[in-house]
C-alpha cells in the first residue's frame, strides 16, 4: 500500500503515530509543513492525517499548506470536532479530498474513529478509510454524513446537564464522577447507550424520559462556576488544578494509569464485539465460549 502522512504537533499525533506504526504500514510523521517533499520510500503518499488545534483559521491554513505540498491526487483527513467540514472545504484547491476524521487518546488502543463526509466529499473516501482502518489500525469505524461528527455532541449534551446539576447544587462533582463511571461506565463498553435501552426495555426509558425530558438543561452558556474555573487557570492536570487539585507529578501518573486501564478495556471491549452473529448469541444461550 503507498505510505501515509501524519502532520501534526499534537498530543494526539504521538497516539496516532503509534497506532500507524502497529499497523506494519509505511508512514511518516512530520510536526512542520514546510519540511515536507511530497514522498517517501520513492512513493507518493496516498493519505495525510492532519491534526490540528480546535481553530478555523488554523485549520485553513494547515489544509492550505497541505494541498500546495501534495497536490490533488492525495486524500487529506483532518480532526475536527465542532468546525463544519463545509467550512474547511471552503476556498479549498481539492475540496472533494478533504474529510473529517475524529480520534480519542490513547489513539493506539481504543477502537474509536469516527468518519466525516458530505456532499462534496468524494463518496469512494469514506469507505477507502473506513476499510483501511478496520483492516490495519483494529479500529471499529463509523461514517457520518453530514458537516460534524456525533461523539462530541453526545459528549457535549452529557457535560452541560452535568454543569446544570453542579451549578444549581443538585450534586457535586465527585457525584457525576460516579454516577457516570459506576453506571454508564460499566454498561456503555459492552453495547452502548440505544442497544442497552434494547436489552433493558425501551418501554421504561421512554415513560422515564417523559417526565424527565422537560426538566433537563437548555443552558447556551458556559456556567460561572467554569469560567471562574478557567479565568484562574485551573485548566487540568498539567496546571495543577481543574475540577479537582494535583501534586506536582500525578499528570504523568494519571497518564499511566489511563493507558494501562485503556488497554486492559480494550482487551475486554475484544471479547464482546459490537455485533454478534445469531449463531453467536445461539452459542452464548447455550453456555459456550465463542471468543
């Protein structure tokens, strides 16, 4: 296969350049645009994983660079969480390569990688990356049709009801910190949240959520208590504070931990694929080890 591009300065570029490198694949990492030629190992790239920072401006000008340095014949997949992918594509030289592609950190040990495509986009990308991913990275992909990914809205709409309960005194961080891992955390992993109201009974969430649905969060705005957070520069662990207070060293042992705890959910995660074949689930019934 020809190689593959990773440019980025990013703390997520080193998870992805490991994932890469697991792949057994050809593939170069390069922090700086300027430096970059084009090729590697005689080949041309057929790919370029750009990863960025979360602005427009930035983007544009990295998608730019990019497009100049390689020309037309090279798909560029871009990280973009809450920027439209029609907005990168504007004013671009080669708009129908461009796609968004979204990844969690540890890059090299989760299965998360979300597609991003619309109209513009050249309908063969998707599938291409979809396949290669799947096949190369161990990554179980999705493809969303549309300017913006669905992961972060999810994550966004659970945080702003979290902020709510927090800022109107209904619980304490510490109480969404369990609530979440304890529950959601222990079910999320093995079928997600639309299977699990399957396998529970939809019938109940739905007489939960009629009553319920009214009462939860419409806030547009940031809450005080966050922004007060943020205007002191408690802005996570490598500030020393951010909903909670660390020592000096704990990031990099939280760091470890994260890692080792992601790949033993991982091996988990491996034993309970997302979709089981009715034989499977016929063998499970029955007491057998199928994995």
């Amino acid at each position: 296969m020809e190689p593959v591009l990773l440019v980025g300065d990013h703390m997520l570029a080193s998870g992805i350049a490991s994932c890469l490198q697991q792949s057994g694949l050809l593939f170069t990492a390069q922090k700086d645009i300027s430096e970059l030629t084009g090729h590697h190992a005689g080949k041309p790239f057929a790919l370029a994983i750009l990863v960025t920072e979360e602005d427009l401006a930035v983007k544009r000008q990295q998608l730019r660079l990019l497009e100049e340095k390689l020309g037309g014949n090279v798909i560029i997949a871009i990280n973009t969480e809450t920027i439209g992918l029609d907005l990168l594509q504007e004013n671009a030289a080669f708009p129908s390569r461009i796609i968004g592609l979204n990844w969690v950190e540890p890059a090299d040990t989760t299965f998360f990688l979300e597609i991003i495509t619309n109209q513009v986009t050249d309908e063969s990308i998707a599938g291409q990356i979809s396949q290669t991913a799947a096949r190369w990275w161990n990554k179980d992909p999705y493809i969303i049709k549309g300017n913006t990914g669905v992961r972060i809205r999810l994550m966004g709409a659970l945080i702003r009801e979290a902020f709510y309960l927090v800022e109107n005194g209904f619980a304490t961080v510490e109480d969404i910190d369990r609530a979440c891992r304890n529950d959601a955390g222990y079910y999320l992993p093995f079928a997600g949240n639309l299977r699990y109201m399957d396998l529970m009974g939809t019938y109940a969430y739905g007489m939960v959520m009629k009553d319920l649905n009214p009462e939860l969060s419409i806030d547009t705005r940031t809450p005080d208590f966050f922004r007060q957070m943020l205007s002191e520069r408690k802005t996570g662990m490598s500030s020393g504070a951010g909903f909670y207070a660390y020592a000096a060293g704990e990031m990099e042992k939280w760091q470890e931990l994260h890692r080792r705890f992601s790949i033993q959910v991982k091996e988990l995660i491996e034993k309970y694929p997302f979709n089981y074949s009715t034989e499977e689930v016929a063998e499970f019934r029955n007491g057998f080890n199928f994995r």
